[in-house]
C-alpha cells in the first residue's frame, strides 16, 4: 500500500471509527458465538463496486447509487455497520470527505445488523450525495473500506460532491428502499 492509500486509510478510520468500530466488534463477536456461525469477512474477501439496482437516484440537486460488496472469497462470512468512506480527486489524491449515517435522499436506514454473505452473494448500502453548491469538489474515486478497517476497494467515482459530504446507509442484504 503506497503512503497516499496509508494516510487516506488511517483517515477514513479515524472518521468512522465511532460508528463501525462497535459494528464492526459485533460482527467478530457474533462470529466466534455458536458452532456455525460465520466469522467477519476479512480483508481482500470483499470486492466493492457501484450499482444502479434497476433504479436511478436523482432529483432536487440529489444523486445516489448503490454500494455493493461481494463475497469473493471460498467461505462464507458476515459484516455488519456502515462502510467507511473517502473521496479521491483525479491522481488519486485524498479530498475531504464527510460521511453521515442513516436515512438518505432516497432510501431508509436499516439500521447497523449482521449480515451473513455466501461465496458469491452481496450486501448492498444506498450512497447519496448533492451537487449544485459553489463548494463542490471534483471527486474521481470513491475508497469504500466494507468493514470500517484498513482494507479498501477503489471505484470509479466522477462526480461533484457538496462540500466533500456523502449520506450512506448501513449494509443491507437487499439494496435498502425509499424513505
């Protein structure tokens, strides 16, 4: 990992470390409780990317796609919480990023729960942001840490964001629906 990707990750965990640090205990706890429980998914299982989910999110100066992760890896694991995030500017450089929890423009919350994933399978969070004030920064990519750790994915992101601030929702196991 360059130095960059250190700095933007040690960022990223410290701005979700409140809020995923108790998700992401209670998914290793929840884990290590019975015989066939799933342990948390470890870094580089999850592959993240964005999707539509058959539904545009846009209207009111808002705009939104969904985030997934999927199991790639040869058993099955489980995450729980919010996903850590960070903006990247073009050369992939860090630019300010606010990440609120909860309800969005477009989709409600459905609160921080485990979620056990498959080899194959996929959670989904809802991402939403606005884009009409004079503050807006060019993001080119979008870091997205599925568990709040150190480990991140590095999507395709090239949109202006107000202020650096993004709304997400916590993982669900179906793309979370209309508020």
């Amino acid at each position: 990992m360059t130095i960059r990707g250190l700095r933007t990750a040690a960022t990223v965990t410290a701005a979700v470390a409140l809020t995923v640090g108790a998700g992401a205990g209670m998914a290793s706890a929840a884990g290590a409780v019975g015989s066939g429980a799933a342990a948390a998914c470890g870094p580089g299982t999850l592959k993240v990317t964005t999707t539509d989910a058959g539904s545009g999110q846009a209207g009111m100066n808002h705009e939104g796609t969904y985030l997934k992760v999927t199991n790639a890896g040869h058993s099955t694991c489980a995450i729980s919480g919010y996903p850590g995030l960070a903006l990247e500017g073009a050369g992939h450089t860090a630019l300010k990023t606010t990440a609120h929890h909860g309800d969005t423009y477009f989709a409600k919350d459905p609160g921080a729960h485990r979620i056990t994933l498959k080899p194959g399978k996929s959670a989904f969070a809802d991402l939403v942001w606005t884009h009409a004030g004079p503050s807006s920064a060019q993001a080119k990519y979008l870091q997205v840490s599925p568990t709040g750790g150190n480990s991140h994915g590095v999507v395709a992101f090239d949109n202006a964001v107000d202020g650096g601030e993004l709304s997400v929702t916590a993982w669900a196991a179906t793309p979370p629906g209309a508020s």
